[in-house]
C-alpha cells in the first residue's frame, strides 16, 4: 500500500481512538465517588489515605497540592469538607506551629479500602473477561498511551 491510500485509514484510526478515548471518559472516573462525597473530595479521601499510611505524620496542605497539582486554597475546601464528614484530621505539625498535617480518621482509611476492594473486583472481573494475555497486553497499550499523553501535556 502506498503512503497516500493509507492516509484515510489512518485518519479513520485517529477518530476511533478520540472516540473510545469520549466513551471511556463518559463512562467516569474509575475511581467513582464515595457515599455523599463528590468527586473531588473521594479523590482527595484517597491521596491522603494513599500518602499517609496509618501511624503517620500526616501531610501538609502545599505537599498535597503539589502533589495533586491544585491550589492550596482548593486543598483547603477540600479538607474542610472532608473534615466535617469525620474522613480526615487536621493536626499543628509540632516541628513548625504554622503547618498544619492533614491524616485520614480511622472511618476514611476504611471507606477507601471498601471501594479499593470493590474496584479491584470490577478490575479483576475485567482481566477474566479478556484473559490473561489479553489484559496484558491491554495493561502495556495503556502504559505506553499514558506516557505518550503525559509527554504530550508537559509540551
């Protein structure tokens, strides 16, 4: 085949991808929210839960909008939603009385197993469901995609 008769097939490729690309985004996030949280906050609930492990300091408000790319003023909303809600506890940091650390409460490391558990399920029905080889190479196609969006959003 020559380079222009492949032309078309190749645009028609690039419209398949950005339309499975729409549908998976009108599916929603993997990470559905949590009970009466809305998104940004369930999201937030499961940075802090994922950075701070049981039994540890906790982390700042500018470590988690660092991390999370956001404002600290978002991060502050956030945490006071989430605080009201009994997820999480803000603390002074006892090294710089000016800080404060954010730890998810005991009921905020629980809720966020319950939903790492149901998605794990969702997501090991997935691998059943297209077996082994399949979802392996699924895992590599979406691994290299990532990396090329990432570097495409950096430039």
């Amino acid at each position: 085949m020559t380079s222009n008769s492949s032309k078309p097939q190749e645009t028609d490729l690039a419209k398949e991808l950005a339309q499975l690309f729409g549908q998976y985004k009108r599916i929603g996030n993997v990470f559905p929210a949590f009970q009466a949280l809305k998104q940004s906050e369930s999201h937030m609930l499961a940075s802090i839960v994922y950075l701070c492990p049981p039994g540890s300091r906790g982390i700042r408000v500018s470590e988690l909008s660092a991390h999370l790319n956001i404002t600290s003023a978002a991060v502050t909303h956030l945490i006071t939603a989430l605080e009201r809600s009994g997820y999480i506890e803000r603390a002074v940091e006892p090294a710089d009385r000016r800080a404060v650390l954010v730890t998810a409460t005991e009921a905020g490391h629980a809720l966020v197993e319950s939903k790492e558990q149901e998605l794990l399920a969702s997501f090991r029905d997935l691998r059943d469901y297209l077996g082994t080889e399949d979802a392996q190479e699924l895992v590599r196609l979406l691994s290299a995609s990532l990396r090329f969006l990432q570097k495409q959003h950096r430039a």
